[in-house]
C-alpha cells in the first residue's frame, strides 16, 4: 500500500495547514484535488492550542513551535517558507527520521523587490515625506538617488542574486558576498571591502548554527557612515539594540526590516495585545516610530504572484510525498544546498 494511502488511514486528513491567511488558504484551495482531505487554521501550533496532531503532514510556515511530544505522529513536515532553520531544529533535536520538504524557488522575486522598496524608500526618506504633507514642508527631505551607489549583498543564493540583478539594472555597482560563489556574473569580495563601500547592505543569508549574530554592533559599526541596512533574510543575524543604537549615533541612515529575532515570540506577544511580554519587543517598537525605519511583519514574500506560486508549489510537494513517501525539495541536512541563501561564516 502507497505511504500516501497509510497516511489517510491512520489519520483521516492528508495534510493539515498551519499559520494560513485569507489569500493563501484561498490558493491553496484552487490547486487541492478534491479528494485530498485538508485543514486549515490561521495560527501558530502554539497559538491553536491543539495538544494532538491532527493530521498527515504538518504544513508551517516559520512561526510555529513543533511540539516535541508530536515526534512520534508525524509523518512528514513540509514548510511553505525558503528558509527552513526553524525545521531543522526540531529535526535535530528529534528521535526519528522525520522527512521534511520546503520550498527553495517560489518568492525570490517577491523578497528581492521588497528589500529593493526598503532601500529606495529609505534614501528617499518616505517616511518623513509622508509625515510632513500635513505641513507641506521639504525641509530635512533631501534624499539620494540609487544611481552610482553601491549595494552589498550578504548571501548570494536565489533571493540575493535577485537583490543583485535588480541593483544592478538601477545603475548601483553590486558587490556580492558570499562562501559560496555560484554566480560568475557577480562581483564578489569579502566583507570587510564591502561594509567600507556600501551605501546600502541586503541581509538575504539562509540562517544557520554558524551565522546566527553575524552582524553584531561591532561589525555594522565597520560599515561605511550612513549606510543603510535591510535584512529580509532571518531576524537572528542581528539584535534590533544594537540597530537602534547604530541610528542614534547616526551612524546608519537608515533601516528595513522584515524578519525579527525570536519571532515566533515576539509575533505571538504583538498579535495577543500585550507585546511588552517579549524581552525584545520595546526595541521593535522604538523601531518601528523612527522616521529613518521601515518595519513589515515577515510580508516580504507576500504578492499575488508568489502565493500562487506557494500553493502551487506546496500542493505539489504534498501529493508527492503522498504518492512516493519522500518531497521533491527535502530540507538539506548539512553542506550547502543548491539555490539556498547560504552565507559567509561568522565575522
């Protein structure tokens, strides 16, 4: 008997969907065969208060929590995300060879153009744009154009190579870092050279065991005078402190963030109404006033064409894995895989 067909027996649904929101449930629905039994709840395990698995496959995305005491029911785990450190924590820390898929290919566009938005809205001063039509005042409003500027990107996989095609056809001279150079149209250095001459720095690594606090204070304070950063990669390469502190000596200009360290917390905390719970939370919010900071909660990925492409994606995956018992793109369980954001080693 296939895996797929154990699976619905022992269960009754084939996969069951965590962490939905109303156009993605709505996608995913569209590309589901009629006969693949689903359900779907729009919050975190944690936040479901579910104390059983109810399903086949556990679909997340990068905010649930897998329980532990899930280890034995599972029968695959299929994140509809790029990046999959959150799975491989439970991987590691489980007792059995769970399979595990994701998905490498479906938003690189999507984060890239976000990051792309981050950066130009910043040197353009947006924010305080915005602020001052009630007083129709350009003073402290002269920005920068993207034209001659340099932008580094910190790994240089499917997303960062993205960020690099788009800066590049900006006119910005694009300088990649990277320990793994995959890209021969790239121009690749190492990070010191690129922080001394990067008007603009893109976080777009995969976050691993290795990486986690690559930008510490100290590094970003080697970055040039007024750069700006923006990290749509994972929320553990960098303290929001310390990018708090960095604008208040005014020495970055500027800051886009889309990822938040601990952010299954810290989303839980915001999301409940009483974000002063989470350790982490006063720096967000101290962020998210200032007029040189643009912070969007984990949306990068989110246009009409990339939730397509997820569903579409994730469908396929799951029906594969029903049929043969293994996914399409498995997690990577070390070394480092073919389309991922991987990055330098720590600083």
């Amino acid at each position: 008997m296939p895996w797929g067909m154990r699976l619905r027996y022992r269960k009754g649904v084939d996969i069951v969907f965590y962490e939905v929101f109303k156009e993605e449930r709505e996608a995913l629905k569209r590309h589901l065969p009629g006969n693949t039994k689903a359900a779907f709840f729009p919050l975190t395990i944690q936040e479901s208060g579910h104390t059983t698995l109810p399903g086949g496959i556990l679909c997340i995305r990068t905010q649930s929590v897998i329980p532990r005491a899930w280890e034995r029911d599972i029968q695959a785990i299929l994140t509809r995300s790029t990046g999959y450190d959150h799975v491989l924590s439970f991987l590691e820390a489980s007792h059995r060879d769970i399979p595990a898929g994701y998905l490498p290919h479906y938003c690189s566009r999507a984060v890239a153009e976000h990051a792309l938005m981050m950066w130009m809205a910043l040197m353009r001063r947006l924010p305080a744009q915005i602020e001052n039509l009630t007083r129709f005042d350009r003073d402290g409003l002269t920005g920068w154009e993207c034209l001659g500027k340099t932008v580094a990107v910190v790994g240089v996989g499917s997303i960062g190579s993205e960020v690099c095609r788009l800066a590049g056809a900006l006119g910005m001279e694009v300088l990649g870092v990277d320990i793994v150079r995959r890209h021969g149209w790239v121009r690749y250095t190492n990070l010191e050279d690129a922080l001394a001459r990067a008007d603009v720095i893109v976080c777009s690594m995969n976050l691993t065991a290795d990486n986690a606090g690559y930008f510490s204070y100290d590094v970003l304070k080697r970055a040039k005078p007024g750069a700006v950063f923006i990290n749509v990669a994972r929320g553990e390469f960098v303290r929001e402190s310390d990018l708090l502190k960095l604008l208040e000596e005014g020495h970055l200009s500027g800051v886009g963030l889309d990822v938040y360290a601990d952010e299954s917390a810290l989303a839980q905390a915001m999301r409940s109404g009483a974000p002063g719970v989470h350790p982490g939370a006063d720096a967000v919010s101290r962020l998210a006033m200032r007029k040189d900071v643009l912070c969007t909660p984990h949306n990068a990925f989110n246009t009409q064409e990339s939730v397509e492409r997820k569903a579409a994606q994730t469908v396929r995956q799951a029906l594969h894995f029903l049929e043969h018992g293994t996914f399409i793109w498995n997690v990577p369980r070390g070394g480092h895989p073919l389309g991922s954001e991987q990055g330098p080693p720590r600083a």
